[in-house]
C-alpha cells in the first residue's frame, strides 16, 4: 500500500489536541481558509487515525465547499484515544476535546459537527463544555448525504445508459448513511446484493431484504450480519471483490488502496464516505475504465442542507435543490468530462479549485486600510449581485417575506450561484501548497 503522509497535502495548520487529565486527545488540521471565514468539518472518532488521514479529510472539506460554491475552507478533527478508555470515561473524554478547540470555536475560526464514531450527545458536550448552546436535534444531514448519493449514482446510471431495474449494488458500511441509501436504491428497483458493518459482511446475489437488515440494525447495530439467516456471510474485504454495476464505499478511509483496487469488479464507484480512494487506487481504476464519482460532490447533502437551513430553506426546498440543480450539476459534470477527455473527478476538482479561488480573492483581507474601508471594497469586488442575493437570503431567514414570489426567488437566486459553471474553465485553478 502506497504512503500517504501530511506533506502530501500541506494543511494550512495542524494542531495535538491534548488535555491535562487525558493526555493526547487527537489532532485539529485546517487544511485551507477562506479570507476571515470560519473552516468546517466534523469530529471524527477513531482509535489509529493518522495525521496524514485528518489531513486527507479535511482537504475533502475545502474540495467540498468549493464546488459547493460556498465561502469556507475544510477542516476536521480526530479523537483517537483507545475504545477501553472512551467507554470508560466519553462524556469526559468529549467535553475535554472541545474545550481543548473553544478558543478556535468561540472566536469563529473553526466549526465542527458529527462524524464517524461521534453522535450527538458527544457534540453537545463539546458545545457545553464550551460554553454554546447545545443542538436540539441531530442527524439532520444524514438522509439528505444519502440523497446526494442516490442522485449522483442516478446520474451515473444515466450516463453509462443504464437503469436501476437493472443494476446490482454492494454497500460497504451499513451505518447511518448506508442504510438510508440502501432504501432509496431499492425503492428505485436496484438490487443490493451485498452489505457490511463492522462485524462482516452479507451476501445474496438474488438480493437482500432492506427492510429486513434496517429491522436488525435497530436491534443488533453492527451485528446485525450475525442475525440474517438467507445469505451468505463474508469477509468485509471481499465485499469490494464482488461482481456488482455499483459499489459505494461508506466506511473508513483508504479502504480501496493499491493492493486491492485491480481486482474490483464494479463497472462504477459512487462514494458516501470521504476518501475511500488512495490516489494510486484512483489511478488502477482509471486505467481500468471503472467510472469514479467524486466523494466530494456525491456525499455533500449535509454541508448543502445546513447552509440551505441556515439560510431559511425548508426540507422542500432542499429537496428540490438536490432533485433539480445538483442531479442537473452531476449529468452536466459527466457530459463535460466526456468531451474534454478527462476523468470526471479531475473535472470536479478543477472546479472546486476554481470555484476557491475566486472566493478567496473576493473575501481577501484588505491590508492598510480600516476596516470599513476594506468592507466597502470587498463588497466592490463580490459585486452588486452578491450583496443584493445577500441580503434577500437574510430577510427570508428572518420571515420578513411574507409574498411567495419572494421565497420563490430567493430560491432562484441560491440556485444560481449552487456549483458555479462546470465547464467555464479548460483547467481551473488549483490551490497553492
């Protein structure tokens, strides 16, 4: 397997998150920002997680934003502390973490939420232990994240010509997001043949009964592979061996590596997770003709949903975003890829470089002037258009457009600026290390 380290992406600020009680908690790594603008990424819990791999997921964070079209860098954040000493001790262990960040927090630097391993109690201790206002509800994100998958895999189908009555699907990593999507793919007539957890693997290649594994889930957790009785059980790894249309990685990352990605036989890769591909993995398929969607642009629903909430917009309204202007994003994505000759993840990476840039330069600090001054001419840069859409965004928020005309346009303007032009640029902007 081929080595990745923090040089390979040159964060911007890497930081031992440590504690008196505890010692070594994990790592903070802010990989790049926008202007004054606070980075974002959830708070990954996961005993061995490397530097090299926060690093990794924070740079899917700053890709994510860009191609989102929204001002923010990536960032994220890893517990790492031993299984034997969270169970013993988690409350403790997470309100440490965050007090550990609330300097960073508190002065709108960073901003954080759930991710693998953390759940919403364990959010709401770092927010406590803050000194913020705990979140009332959480997984909000979830099923749209799974949303955005379905419809790039729906896109992806589309584009190979293909239809769901006639695809097979293996689902590696059963949890939150897999297994909202694995409905969502059998109600549109695809086969799952094949999931996995932490505890194994299932495999029926006549199809497996959704309903049935989210009924076991809810008893069971992971081991719910222990409980099924009409398939086969396997090994983890051999789940990415199977002869299926589509396989979405929705687990770790780095599980696809060098060592095992030229025996995969799905024909197209759709991740949920972040990262499953090492770059020389990237390259096998590639060179195989395997179809690899961007992590970046299938998984982004939650980012998409919380900006879109924080904006006002209702679930409806997020729906139609993701039905409409994204499916229309991703097909666009396809089709340019195609004529240009390039992968479509090279494409989606030109344009979140891109996309970056130009929002960098637009929110750049203006040295030698007062701060009103600078205000004034940054908002000569982003231009009229940016500060009127600006400003119809607050009043919806704040429920002073009453007229449904104005919702609709408000919509219509969040619409326009989603993603940025796909094939506006032959090669795009890439970051400076």
């Amino acid at each position: 397997m081929e080595t990745i380290t923090v040089d390979d992406f040159r964060p911007q600020m890497v930081c031992q998150v440590m504690d008196a009680e505890f010692g070594a908690l994990g790592c903070l790594v802010i990989d790049r920002t926008v202007g004054t603008n606070p980075c974002g990424g959830g708070i990954r819990l996961a005993p061995g997680l490397s530097v090299a791999e926060i690093a990794q997921l924070a740079r899917v964070m700053t890709l994510k934003f860009g191609f989102l079209n929204f001002p923010h860098g990536g960032a994220k954040a890893g517990i790492t502390v031993a299984d034997s000493l969270v169970q013993s001790h988690r409350k403790s262990i997470m309100a440490a973490f965050g007090r550990s960040l609330g300097i960073l927090v508190k002065r709108n630097i960073y901003f954080f939420g759930e991710d693998m391993g953390t759940t919403l109690d364990d959010i709401n201790a770092m927010q406590e232990a803050i000194g913020n206002t705990p979140h009332a509800s959480g997984d909000e994100g979830t099923g749209y994240t799974a949303l955005t998958v379905f419809e790039t895999i729906r896109q992806g189908a589309l584009y190979r010509g293909a239809g769901f009555s006639s695809s097979t699907v293996a689902i590696e990593g059963f949890g939150k997001v897999g297994s909202e999507l694995a409905l969502m793919l059998e109600r549109a007539g695809a086969t799952i043949i094949a999931v996995s957890t932490a505890d194994g693997a299932l495999y029926h290649p006549a199809g497996l009964d959704v309903s049935r594994l989210h009924i076991l889930r809810r008893e069971h957790g992971s081991e719910l592979v222990f409980h099924y009785p009409d398939a086969q059980r396997i090994g983890q790894h051999e789940l990415l061996h199977l002869p299926v249309e589509i396989l979405v990685p929705c687990a770790r990352t780095w599980s696809i590596h060098a060592g095992n990605a030229g025996s995969i036989e799905a024909r197209m890769i759709v991740p949920a997770a972040n990262a499953p591909l090492t770059p020389e993995a990237e390259r096998t398929l590639l060179r195989r003709g395997v179809l690899c969607l961007p992590d970046f642009v299938a998984n982004c629903g939650a980012v998409l949903s919380s900006r879109m909430s924080s904006l006002g917009f209702g679930a409806g309204a997020i729906r139609r975003i993701v039905e409409g202007v994204f499916a229309e994003k991703v097909a666009l994505l396809l089709r340019t890829a195609e004529e240009r000759g390039i992968p479509p993840l090279e494409l989606a990476r030109d344009v979140a470089w891109r996309n970056f840039g130009r929002m960098s330069e637009a929110y750049a600090p203006c040295a030698g002037e007062r701060e009103r001054e600078g205000m004034f001419r940054r908002l000569r840069r982003k231009g009229e258009k940016l500060l009127r859409d600006r400003l119809l965004y607050d009043l919806y928020y704040r429920k002073m457009l009453k007229v449904d005309r104005r919702g609709q346009d408000a919509f219509a303007r969040f619409a326009g600026t989603l993603i940025g032009e796909i094939g506006a640029d032959e090669t795009g902007q890439r970051a400076v290390a």
